[in-house]
C-alpha cells in the first residue's frame, strides 16, 4: 500500500488546507492519538507543515523544518482544528515561523520552528556521539498499545527487553526505554520531516522507575541534523532529572549509517503511585 492510500498516512494525518493570509485548515487525526489525545511528536510534523506552507509563500525555499519548539497549552480534540502561521524572518540561509494551533477558537499548542535545507552530502565535521547499542531486531520485543486506532498501528516498535520489565511490573533504578522504530504509514523510510514525529514516539523514560501512563509534554524541542537514511530507527530515551511532578528527558534517533540524525529535549509531568 502506498503512503497516499495508507489511510495511516503521516502525510494526509497533517494535511493542510489553505484558507488564505496564513491561516490553514487541519483535520486532528485518530491515528496518531495515545490514550485519546494527538502525539506531541505528531503535532509538531503538522504545525512544521504549516511553517514550512507559509514561510514559502513569503518567499523562502528552504525545505526542512530543521528545528521546532512547541509549547503543549492543552489537548486539541481529534477532528477539525485551524492553524495561523505568522513568518517572523525569511533569510538566505535560515528562516523562522511562529505557529499557532486552535481548537474551537482556543489555543492548544503553539512552535517556533526554524527552517533550512540539510544537505544530502553533508556529513559531520565533530561529534562527541556514541550510537546506543542494540540487540537485533529479531531479540526485540514488539511494543503494541491497546485500542484499535493509535500511534502504535503507524509505527513499529521493537523494545531493549533489558530496559522493558516495565511490561510485567518491574520498576528499574535507571529511567532509560531503546529501541528499533520504523514508520508503517505506506511510506518508503524516514524523512527530515518524519524524524519530528520519531522525536516523540518512544515510550516515556520515566516508565522503568514506576511511572504511570500519564505523562503529558509541557515542551518539546526537536533538532533534525541530518537526512536519514534507511527505514529503523535506533531510539535511545532517558531522564535527565525526575523532581516533583516533572520529568527532563532526552531522545537521541541514528539512522541505518550510525549517524545522529535527530535529537529531542522534553519537560513533562509523570506521577507514581503512593509509596508504601
């Protein structure tokens, strides 16, 4: 099935329809929705679209949204959605976008991307990087969620089974999920674009130290630094520092060459259960 009749499509799930002077029509998908509310990661490929929509017909030619962060002010509700975009710089090499997404009239989430054009030959000068280690796909443990329409029917997941006892109860001492992502929407492999959905695909790290499964994004900043290639994913996610209510965690995403191609910072809110 191709990536335009997959109806998973990350694609048509951010599609856009112009209404004139920066504002655009969105339909929220189901798909892409983790316990009934839409992926951060998926939102920010839909207001990157929007970015990269207006800041193009202001005059720029970049192609890739190569930074983006978004502010998570409430939840918008699957169906119909508006988007405005206002284009703050148009340059030669960088251009900015601030976007703004409503639900019903009220704001739910809202970035400042930043847009460029990553270069298919380019390849690092410096990088004090060391590619997470994985064992193979077939000794990984597939990762569904339960319901019929979720993120997890467009992706598959292939989790570390030493960083997964979180599955049957086990709490861990280090909060840290890894695992193999690939996209199963129709499409061919990872995109520049794609990459910010993969930033927040994994499960979250705090779910090894005993977590509930609610931890909601405050703020995601995703950096794409290069053109992936091949169709997995290495996905390596762990917490920085857990204190109160809150969580700092990192994402760092390599591609089938052992490059970095994307990283995410996130501050969200977890609970645990009472302590004994």
């Amino acid at each position: 099935m191709s990536e335009t009749d997959n109806p998973r499509s990350l694609r048509r799930a951010t599609n856009l329809v112009d209404l004139g002077e920066g504002r655009y029509r969105a339909e929220i998908s189901q798909h892409y929705t983790v316990v009934g509310h839409p992926n951060g990661g998926y939102l920010q490929c839909l207001l990157a679209n929007a970015a990269l929509l207006g800041a193009r017909d202001a005059g720029s030619s970049h192609r890739h949204a190569t930074a983006i962060t978004t502010n998570y002010v409430g939840s918008p509700s699957v169906g119909p959605a508006e988007v405005t975009v206002d284009v703050r710089r148009v340059g030669r090499g960088v251009s900015f976008a601030h976007v703004e997404l409503f639900d019903n009239g009220k704001l739910t989430t809202e970035s400042v991307v930043t847009l460029g054009t990553l270069a298919e030959s380019a390849s690092p000068r410096y990088a004090q990087f060391s590619p997470v280690e994985l064992p193979p796909l077939d000794e990984c443990l597939e990762h569904v969620l339960p319901g019929e329409d979720n993120i997890a029917r467009c992706m598959e997941l292939r989790l570390d089974p030493s960083c997964a006892g979180w599955w049957q109860g086990t709490v861990n001492e280090i909060g840290e999920t890894r695992g193999w992502l690939r996209l199963n929407d129709g499409s061919a492999s990872w995109d520049p674009w794609s990459l910010l959905f993969a930033s927040d695909a994994m499960p979250p790290a705090t779910f090894p130290l005993g977590s509930s499964g609610w931890v909601p994004t405050l703020q995601l900043s995703s950096y794409v630094r290069s053109i992936p290639v091949g169709q997995w994913l290495r996905a390596r996610q762990w917490c920085v520092v857990v204190e109160g209510d809150l969580v700092d965690e990192r994402c760092e995403l390599v591609d089938e060459r052992g490059r970095l191609v994307a990283s995410s910072s996130q501050l969200a809110m977890v609970r645990f259960p009472p302590e004994p």
